[in-house]
C-alpha cells in the first residue's frame, strides 16, 4: 500500500513539507509506503477548459511542460492521496489550485474513491478555509475524506516551528493512522468481493429557463 503526499508549498523543505513528513513517517510505522511529491516553483497554468484532455481519453493534460501529468502518473500508482498546503491570504497556494484543477480534470478517474485528505500550515490563520478548499475536489471525485482528531493543520513561520505546535503533530500522526485504517479495511472489503459503488452521472442539468 502507498499514499502519494503531495507538497503544495513553494518553498521544498518548509512548514508544509514538514507536516507531510510526520504524515509519512508515521505510515511508516503502521506499514504504509508513501512519497511526497512536490509542485515545485515554475509557473502552473490554470485549466483552460478546452476539453482535449477528454478527448484523449488518457488521464492526461494536453499541456505537457510542467508537473501535472507526473502527478497524474503518480496518484495512479497509489491507494491514498495526501495533499498539503501553506496559506496564502485565508486560502490555498494559488499554484497548487491551478494544479488541481487540471489534475483533477484530466486524471479524476484514477483518483476516484481513493481515500483523501488535505493538510495546511500557517503561521496563524486562514488554515480551516485551506482545508475545506482542497476538501472539494475530494468530495466531487467520489473520494472519501480521511478524519483525524482535529482539523489537520499545523502552525508556524519555520519547520521547526511545527515540532512545537504538539497538538498539530498529533493530529498528523492520527491522520496518518486513520488513512492506514482505511486502505486496510479497504483492500479487505475489496478481498470480500465488495467494491466501491459506480456512480450514475447520466443527468447534467443546467439552470436556464
């Protein structure tokens, strides 16, 4: 089993990235492989909405030139997907939303009902709005929704900043060991001869009289 984590910050080795480390290290220790990927810093182009991505049918952007279809690729690959944040004025790195958007488009297939969850670090606040912003591209990909025992996020202006915010490091670890739970009880269901549900998407209403 493996959790592709995803770093949505700028900056490699900050505040998110170190979040994302004590999510990975602790799957570690429950017996799950993961990997953080990271968005890097070259411009990100937002979703054009020119639908050739459809047209290809092969879970791939057509703009080829940045990380998109790397972490298309990777998603595939993997059972749960993690994906982490700073906050840029009471919201997510506008980068990493332009990202998603495209990833989710062009790849939302292999991402369906894979269990998810998003993380934000700030140095005080806007971290709740972060987290619900990511939530939705879960939410409308028929992904579940990993819990923890607060809202994951963590606090600070450096890395080791996030050591000291006890109460967000618990709730990384938490969130780590409830996304274990689930891909277990997952592939178990799986072995059971239960599958995931396959949505009816036959009716698309638009609200023009």
């Amino acid at each position: 089993m493996k959790v592709l984590l995803i770093n949505g910050s700028p900056n490699k080795q900050g505040c998110t990235n170190e979040a994302l480390s004590v999510v990975a290290r602790t799957l570690a220790e429950e017996g799950v492989e993961s990997e953080i990927a990271w968005i890097g810093r070259e411009a990100l182009r937002g979703c054009q909405a020119c639908q050739a991505c459809k047209r290809m049918g092969e879970n791939r952007c057509t703009f080829g030139d940045d990380v998109v279809n790397g972490l298309i690729e990777a998603a595939s690959r993997a059972d749960g997907i993690i994906i982490g944040s700073p906050v840029y004025y009471a919201g997510a790195n506008g980068g990493l939303l332009a990202m998603l958007d495209r990833m989710f488009y062009a790849g939302g297939s292999v991402l369906a009902f894979k269990p998810a969850a998003a993380v934000a670090s700030a140095r005080r606040a806007g971290t709740t709005p972060t987290i619900d912003q990511i939530n939705k591209y879960f939410q409308i990909n028929c992904m579940p929704v990993v819990p923890s025992t607060y809202w994951p996020m963590v606090h600070g202006s450096k890395p080791e900043d996030v050591h000291r915010d006890e109460e967000g490091v618990q709730t990384m670890e938490n969130l780590a060991r409830n996304m274990a739970w689930m891909l277990h009880a997952f592939a178990a269901a799986k072995e059971a001869g239960i599958d995931h549900p396959f949505p009816v998407l036959e009716a698309r209403t638009n609200f023009i009289r």
